[in-house]
C-alpha cells in the first residue's frame, strides 16, 4: 500500500511541477495536483472515479466561511481607505510619535496585534490595520519590503496570540485537552517575540524624511474627515467582538463576516465623501480571487490526499521520525505543512504530534502553544503564502515575492527556535500555564 | 432560519453576484474565469441549501 | 507570486461558456451525491421491545419542527423499575454505537424498567459530511438477506442547521472557551439552552428528557482514535465510576474484552460525561471503542477501513508503542466494536439493578460481545421487508 | 448468573505461575488505599477490598500528615479534586489508630491529575513523600497495578514514572498478567527480592487481599 500511495504523491507532485512549468498560476497548479491525484486514485478505486467529482466539490468547502471573512474585511477596509480614514489616521500617529521612534514602533505592533488576536486570523490584522500601519512604517523612514515583513511577521504572532489561537483551538479539540492556560504561555512569547521583531527591522531609520516631510509626502486628508468617522466604524467592529465575549450569553453569534459587514456599512454612513459601492466591491472581489481560489483549490487538495491516503502517509512518516531529528524537523515541517495546507496542517500533523508529545511526558499545553507561534510563519510560504501576499499587497512593495521573504530571515529564526524549545522544555515552563488558569 | 442566518445568505448572494459580474466582464484572462468559477461552486451550493 | 500575464484570449466568449458548462457540470456531478446523503434514511424496524416513538422535542419545544429534532425509541417493561438513556451519533462518524442501537431497537425487550434509545442525537451531524477529509458517503453492512445502507456522518452539525460560527466558543453556563467549531459538536454544547445555538437545544432537551423521566443511567456512544489516549474506555465521572469500575471488571474477566475506566475531567467543560452528572441525578457514562478510520496516519479512507480497521501504517507504529490500544494484523472489527458498546451497557446496567434492586432494568434478546464477534452485526437487523408498514422508522 | 459468578471467582483466583511468584504474606489492618498517578484504578482496587469484604480508608492525594493522623485520616472532607472515605470499623480501630498497610493503586492519568490540580511531576513528589513516609513507619506497603496494557506506556512515560517510584520500594507487589507483558514487575520483584504475585483478572485480588487480611 505504501509503494501506490507513494506513487500517487508523486503524480500529484509532477502535475503541480508540469503546471507550474507551463506558467500556470499557483491556484490552478495546486488544482491541477488534486485532480491527478484523483484520477490517480480511481485506478485503485480510492476513491472510485465516479466519487471524484463529489470529493472535488466537497473539498471546495472546509474554507467557506474565511472566504467570507476575507472578502468582507477586505471590502470594509477598503471602504475606510477611500474615504481618507485611513490618511487621517496615519497623518496622526506621525504627528504624535514621529520623534519617539521605539515608542512609535511599539504602538504600531501593538495595533497590528489586537485584531489578529482577538479573531485568530493574522489576515484580519492585516486587512483591517495594514494598509495604514504600512503608510506610517513608511513615513518613519523603513523601506516597504521591510514595511512588508514587519506587518507579515507581527501579523502571524497576532494570529498565535491569545485569546483566540485557531491552531491551538483545532488542536484541543482534536486532542480532548481544554483551551485553557494560554493566556501567558502564548501571550508572554508573543509580545517578546514581536518587540524583537519591530525593533529589528524597524529600528534604523533608511529615509532621509524629516517630519514635516514625512507629513507632506502623506496623501492629504479628504476635508470634513474628522477622527470620530474614523472611529465609529472600528467601534461598531470591536463593540460587536467583545461584546460576544462580554454577555456570550445575551448577545446572538454575530460571526466575523457580518460583524465586518456592518462596521462596512457603518463606514459608508459616516464617510463624508460617499465611495462607489458597487465598483469597490466588484475591484474588491477581483483583487481577492486568487486568495479566495487558493482557499478552494487548497481544500480540493486536502480532501484528495485524505481520500487516497497520501495525508495518512505524510502523518505516519512525520510521526516516525526519531524524536531528536524531529523536534529539529519541525522547523521545516511546521511552517511548510501550512504553507500548503494553512489550517488544515494543525489537524493532520498537530493531533497526532500532540498525543505522541504527551505520551513521551511533554507538557501538551506548553507544546501546543510552541507550536502554534512556528504555525503562522508558513503563512507566508507558497503555495498559499496567504498572509505574506496580503502583507505584501497593503504595504505596496513592488519587489519579487521572494525577496520580501528574505526580510524575514532573522525574526523567522528566532521564532523558530523559541518555539521548539518551548516543546522540548514544555514540561519545565509549564508554571505559565498555572499561572494563566 | 433566524435573521443572522439570512444575513449570511444575503452576503453569501452579493458575493456570487459580484463574482458573476466580474466573470461577464472578464474578457483576457483564462485563468481568472477559472478562478471565479471555482469560488462561485461552494457559494452557490450553499444557497441551494444543499450543503 | 502573482498570476503570469495570460495572453488576450482569441474568443473570450466561447472559452467562458465552455468553462462555464464544464463548471455547471461538475457542480451538478458533485452536488447531487451530497444532496441525496443529506436526505438518505437507513430503515430501523421497532421491534417487540419498542413501546412508542416519540420526538425529542416532546421535551423542549425549541427544538418543534426544527431539522435537528431526534427520534425517541421508547421500551417500556411490564414492570415498573429503574430508566436508562442511550445515545449514539452524537459524532455520526463513530458508527458503532449506531449500529448497536439498532440492534438493540430491532431485538431487545424489556421486562422492567424502561429504556429510552436516541439513535441520533445530533441529526444535523449525521446528515453532514466532513469537508477535506475524503470519507465515504455510505456504508453497507451485509446481512442474510441482502445489504443495509448506511449515512457516514461527522462530527459537526452542518451550517445549514448552525450558521455562522462564533469566533470563539463560549461554553454555556461555564464560559469556558472552546474551539469555534464545537458549537456545532455536540459532545461540547451540554448542558444547552432551551433557546441557545441549535445545539445546544438539542443537548438542552436531552437533558429535560433525563430530568422529567428521571432517568438513572444515560450511555453515550463514541469511537476513538487509536493513538488517542482516551480509547477503548469507559469516561465516568466519580458519581458514576463504581459502576463503570465494576463493569468493567466484570466484562474483562467474563467476556475477554478490556475496556478500561478514565475519570471524566473536572475543569472540561461540555462533555456528556461532565455535565449531565453535574445538572441532573442521572449516572452518566461514555463509551469509547476503538475507531482506526479516524485515525490521521491511515492509508485511504475506505468502507473496508472502517469495518475492519486493518491499516499498514497503524500496525507499524503499534509496534512503534505509539497506539494507546493493542493492535495487530487482525485490525480492530466493526461487529468487535459493536460488541465491546453492548456488553458494557448490559453490564452496568446488571451491577446499577443489582445495588438498587427498587431502580433495577431487566431486558432481554439483546445479543453479546461474544455472539457480535461470532454472528457478524449484520444478523440481528431484521428485514424492513417483513416488518409491519407502521414499524419502520427511517433514521 | 449467581453460579456463574461463583465459577468466575473460583477461576480468577487460580492464580496463573509467573516466573519469581512468591507466597501471598500476611498484613494486618487497619488499611489505607491511595493512588499514584491518579488513574481510576484505585476504584478498582476499593471494589477489590469490598468484594473482599475488608473495611478500608481511602484518599486519593494523602500527605504524610493525613496517614500520621491515622484511621479517619484527620477528618479531612471531600472537595473538588480531593476525595477522602472512611469505611474503617471504628469499634475494633478507633479514630487516629495508625495504619498497618498501604495499597497503592499504580496508574497515570492526565485527566485525574489535571482534575486533581497536578501534574506529573508534582504527582511523582507527592507519591515519593508518601512511599518514604510509609518506609520509616513500617506500614506495610503494597504496589498494585491492574490497568492492564492500556496502563503502561513507552519508557520514561508518566505510568513508568509512577511505576518507579513505588513498586521497587514495596513490600510485595500483586498485578495483573497483561500489566507484566513485558516481565517489568517481576524483574522489580526479582531485582529487590520483593513479595510478588500475578492475577488473571483485577478480581483475581479478591482472594489474595483476602488471604493477606485474614
């Protein structure tokens, strides 16, 4: 069985290379891999060709709702954007801390921090907060690919950040371990981590720009933009979050997508010059459709690997390998399996890894939170690279993918290596749980 | 069906009839009315209430 | 990263209308099988033993005329005696517990006491299917007088029934958080809320049920990963553990079966387990069999994976010591499985009717672990064929 | 079923010839049940003693001072991750009477010790505190281990720890024959010239306690 589910990967392999070769985009190449990997399969009848089509289409859906965060989000921003909120915005952070620069980077951070951890999503920090984040990073004199991996970086920790870490959340509730006692055992690396990072590539100052400079290079503000146009819409976004988890049980399960697209509709009522609708919308959409189609082909590939026992097999290699090479292999392993999988690694890797972890006397907690900061890095690997495409997108860098990821290599590293040693020494620094109960 | 719940329909709606839009207007590109397309596949079978 | 510039396409149109049909196509090809799934019922013929049927919501009216409203087999004993509650589907891809129930509404009969049998407690979950993960939509179960379809459900309720998600999970009355995804399971949503989240309804009447029959045994049926550390177990918590403790002694030593007890944790919140023995008198307890098909590191996911749970990649790391159950070449059978549920069951209810003899179930024609392994399951489910119009009930 | 009951009993205490078994010794009461690892086992062992009809004090976390204070254990009351029961017969050892013997149920359990506020290694120190208590008071200690193959686990896991720390330093060992798969207690036994037997089933003590008691 292993030499046919072996094959079948590398069908599935060579019909990405060939796709990739013959200049398709990543969406369609990634698609291209599923459906081999299904016709493949049919020759041994798992699954039979005539389940292949029901196995395509319901691989289609395991991402549903995050396409609707992402297309609601992206469009609320860019409501906020055209109405010159986000200009005024920016206008006043460099007014208020153009002359304190750590100050001003630790603001910033912790802007890009709070909607990512309070959603899990590091694609909402970014699609709320990233665009004009990105223009005062510019304005303090740092060159958009650093722009680009500051916000991809600090994205990723916000989405490990607690409260909500949806990797750590598949994982307990795949592992039967309660969502409990992250608060500093995720939040404690989290904040080192970040400040590390801002400071790092954000520190040195690369433009001449004085502030009155900075401020003139700034777009200028829409006249009747005020702060509270600014607000109002943020306040009907975050008041509908944290009410949810102020009265859970007085307030209905609003969920992100409509919490956005009120705060959408908010933004639209107060904005002073009012934006067309309908063509920011529609350009909305176009802009995200190779992210929403990666979410789809994404799923199809999953659900095909599953189906034919390719994911069996990579689970059972990892969970296999001698413990020493794998707590260095997660390095690699971890972010590589979300760059390809995005969430659905932390089912298929993580349950398994968690249980053999636990078993071998690891702290499952601790562990689960390691791994769950080295996660988010695979955001920003192809074939999805879903969090450094958009950090790329809002910052406005017009270099290659690639070396914007250069960028990140020493953050990457230094993440890297704090979270593996949080699994290997899990059992020792398990007093943060206690303290976070 | 409660009101959130229709809400939901409704944006899931405006998103298939963007996407449908665009796709009509889409003249170049092979590779986004493939795109657009498999987007819309979830969407719309999700309306049909069929999964 | 971006998409390669295409070349401006010779006929725009004709290539839209062609991806278009092809697009329509594949998602008729692949809608029409999941439509069917969700509206497929696997015939249950209600046996002597079967009193009335009634209706989940007979107990919280939240759930009337919902989807998700269960069924309710009730046998009722001649005698007057002790109650019990059996559950099974609460995840609809641990088929066990399912096909147990079956077996018990089609041939069981009761003398005292009376038995309460949802089959599936989470409707929404059965009807549901497990996007990106490969399963099968059905699977058959042979019998003498010819094949008995079946739903492979999920874990989750589906968002047609629950939608959308939170962002995160607050547990009812606890406030614990849990992942987004257990609103939609109902192994996390008890004790519920007359007019909560649709779950949480459900699992809200179940408990109106045990509170206003009151009933002195509830069963959950469940199937466990192999390299899962909570498997081949019975879960009590510490109201309910000398029974447990003592069945599964019993079973062990009578039957040759192992079915170790774990304590139901404190500080987890919404388990069957937990909380129906925090909010009702009822002794609850869940039943973990072993389920190889769930496990992540198989081969395929096939219908023959999951009937005899024989899996290269699972023997290979049960040598490893990475399992939590033994494991070899023999797999880990369904009808094995289905054995472990119904001996378990029959025998905490004996040690529960042998300390409170006042409270006591008596029952009979339920078969055994040893005659499930020896028979098959297939052989005690009656042909629907044969049954009385008016005793079929479609599940 | 009676009769078969009565079979059952007789077959499980046949006790299976395992290399290094030893003569069952004699205890005397009052006794204390405990568990290390916080698994469900301990229930296993207080039915065993039930069965067995021989009056016991149970808690599952005892610190040295509680086994101090004797039969009642102090007075200490149940509470959450906590359970203390005396069914001691008060009339032949009045409250306070020192304990002559120890069981202790052998077993890790991740969920009994979180539900207990520990951890392993907390659990580990908890239990060596107790066992060296039970040495310099010459309570006659007892390692048990009925969780079958689903209550061990690789080396160096969580059952072994617990394992370790308290069946080399028994005075006699009783487990079931699917927990010494891999002769793991006999060699303890063995090794530390330990009192030892092996049972078919977890009711197959039934006989021995009765025969170590009476």
């Amino acid at each position: 069985m292993t030499l046919q589910i072996g094959v079948l990967l590398l069908l599935m392999v060579a019909a990405y290379a060939v796709a990739s070769l013959k200049k398709l985009s990543v969406e369609l190449s990634i698609l291209a891999a599923a459906v081999a990997g299904g016709l493949g399969g049919a020759f041994l009848k798992t699954p039979p060709l005539g389940e292949l089509p029901r196995h395509l289409v319901e691989g289609m859906f395991p991402y549903l709702d995050v396409m609707l965060v992402f297309s609601t989000a992206t469009f609320f921003m860019a409501l906020v954007s055209e109405s010159g909120g986000v200009n005024y915005v920016v206008r006043g952070a460099i007014k208020l801390f153009y002359n304190v620069r750590v100050v001003a980077l630790l603001v910033l951070m912790i802007i890009i921090l709070i909607p990512g951890a309070l959603t899990g999503a590091g694609s909402v920090s970014i699609l709320v907060v990233g665009a004009p984040v990105a223009l005062a990073l510019k304005a303090l004199g740092i060159p958009e690919r650093k722009t680009a991996a500051i916000l991809f970086i600090v994205a990723g920790l916000a989405a490990a950040a607690p409260p909500v870490n949806i990797w750590a959340m598949i994982l307990c509730a795949g592992t039967a371990i309660p969502y409990v006692g992250f608060t500093y055992t995720l939040g404690i690396p989290v904040l080192i981590l970040g400040t590390f990072t801002v400071l790092w590539l954000g520190l040195k100052k690369e433009g001449g720009m004085d502030k009155a400079a900075a401020l003139a290079a700034l777009p200028p503000v829409p006249p009747g933009m005020k702060g509270w146009r600014v607000l109002v819409p943020f306040v009907v976004f975050f008041g509908m979050v944290i009410a949810n988890r102020t009265w859970p049980f007085a307030t209905p399960i609003f969920g992100l997508p409509l919490e956005f697209s009120a705060a959408a509709f908010t933004a639209w009522l107060v904005s002073p010059r009012k934006p067309d609708v309908l063509k920011l919308a529609l350009n909305t959409m176009k802009r995200l459709l190779p992210l929403l189609a990666t979410m789809i082909v994404v799923g199809m590939l999953q659900q095909i690997m599953t189906a034919t026992g390719v994911r069996g097999m990579i689970s059972y290699a990892v969970i296999s390998i001698p413990l020493v090479l794998l707590f260095i292999g997660l390095a690699v392993i971890i972010p590589v399996s979300e760059g390809v999988l995005t969430y659905g690694a932390a089912a298929i890797l993580g349950i398994p890894l968690i249980w053999f972890f636990d078993s071998i006397g690891l702290h499952a907690t601790v562990a689960i939170a390691g791994l769950s900061i080295l996660w988010p890095l695979g955001d920003g690997l192809p074939p999805t690279a879903l969090i450094g495409r958009l950090s790329v997108m809002v910052s406005d860098y017009k270099g290659t993918y690639w070396s914007f990821l250069r960028q990140t290599w020493v953050p990457w590293l230094v993440i890297t290596i704090t979270s593996i040693l949080m699994v290997v020494y899990s059992a020792k620094l398990s007093f943060l749980v206690k303290w976070s109960m | 069906m409660n009101v959130i719940m229709i809400f939901y329909y409704l944006i899931t709606a405006a998103l298939v009839c963007l996407l449908g839009w665009n796709l009509i207007r889409e003249k170049k590109s092979a590779n986004d009315m493939i795109l657009g397309l498999l987007v819309m596949i979830p969407l719309v079978l999700r309306l049909l209430r069929v999964k | 990263m971006s998409a390669p510039e295409s070349k401006p396409l010779a006929h725009p149109v004709r290539v839209k209308i062609v991806l278009a049909v092809l697009a329509a196509a594949l998602t008729v090809a692949g809608g029409v099988p999941l439509f069917k799934h969700r509206h497929f019922g696997t015939p249950f013929v209600a046996g002597p033993g079967v009193t009335k049927v009634i209706k989940l919501s007979d107990y919280s009216p939240g759930l009337k005329g919902r989807f998700v409203d269960a069924d309710v087999f009730v046998m009722e004993g001649a005698e007057p005696g002790g109650k019990a509650l059996i559950m099974a589907n609460t995840h609809a891809n641990e088929p066990a517990g399912y096909l147990a129930v079956k077996i018990l509404i089609e041939n069981a009969v009761v003398q005292k006491g009376t038995l309460y049998i949802i089959p599936t407690i989470n409707v929404s979950a059965s009807r549901n299917t497990k996007a990106g993960d490969g399963y099968p939509l059905y699977y058959d179960i042979p019998t003498d007088w010819g094949r008995v379809r079946f739903r492979m459900g999920t874990r989750d309720a589906s968002p047609l029934e629950s939608w959308p998600d939170p962002d995160v999970y607050i547990h009812y009355p606890d406030k614990q958080l849990l992942s987004y995804l257990d609103l939609r399971n109902t192994n996390r949503t008890w004790p519920g809320r007359p007019n909560g989240p649709m779950m949480e309804r459900v699992t809200y009447a179940a408990m109106e049920l045990m509170r206003k029959e009151k009933i002195d045994l509830a069963f959950d049926f469940h199937g466990a990963e192999t390299m899962f550390p909570v498997t081949n177990c019975i879960v009590a918590p510490q109201k309910s553990a000398k029974f447990a403790t003592l069945a599964s002694m019993m079973v062990k030593a009578m039957e040759g079966f192992d079915s170790h007890v774990e304590p139901s944790p404190q500080n987890f919140r919404g388990l069957s387990h937990r909380e129906i023995g925090d909010f009702s008198n009822t002794l609850p307890f869940l039943l973990e069999a072993p389920i190889p098909f769930l496990d992540q590191p198989t081969g395929p996911k096939t219908v023959k994976l999951l009937l005899d749970g024989k899996d290269p990649f699972l023997l290979s790391l049960a040598k490893k010591k990475k399992l939590f159950v033994s494991y070899d070449a023999n797999g880990w059978p369904m009808d094995k499985r289905v054995g472990q549920h119904m001996s378990t069951t029959l025998e905490i209810i004996r040690q529960f009717s042998k300390k409170t003899p006042d409270r006591a179930i008596r029952l009979s024609g339920a078969p055994k672990y040893a005659d499930l392994v020896r028979d098959g399951v297939g052989k005690y489910f009656h042909d629907p064929a044969k049954a009385e119009p008016g005793r079929i009930h479609y599940e | 079923m009676k009769k078969a009951l009565v079979i059952l009993f007789a077959a499980a205490s046949v006790v299976t010839l395992a290399a290094g078994q030893t003569a069952v010794p004699k205890a005397k009461l009052p006794v204390l049940t405990t568990s290390a690892g916080q698994s469900n086992d301990v229930n296993a062992l207080n039915i065993v003693l039930e069965e067995a009809d021989i009056k016991y004090d149970y808690c599952d976390v005892p610190t040295p001072e509680m086994v101090a204070a004797g039969v009642g254990l102090g007075n200490k009351q149940s509470a959450e991750g906590f359970h203390v029961e005396s069914t001691t017969d008060l009339a032949k050892f009045p409250k306070g009477t020192p304990f002559k013997a120890c069981l202790v149920a052998i077993g890790a359990s991740l969920k009994g010790m979180g539900a207990s506020g520990l951890t392993i290694d907390t659990e580990e120190a908890r239990v060596k505190k107790l066992v060296d208590y039970c040495k310099k008071n010459k309570i006659f200690l007892v390692a048990v281990h009925v969780g079958g193959e689903a209550g061990r686990g690789p080396a160096g896991s969580d059952n072994e720890r617990m394992i370790d720390a308290v069946a080399p330093l028994a005075d006699f060992i009783v487990v079931t024959k699917d927990s010494n798969k891999d002769g793991r207690f006999s060699k303890i036994a063995e090794k530390g010239k330990i009192g030892f037997q092996q049972v078919d089933y977890a009711l197959g003590l039934v006989d021995i306690v009765k025969k170590m008691f009476n």
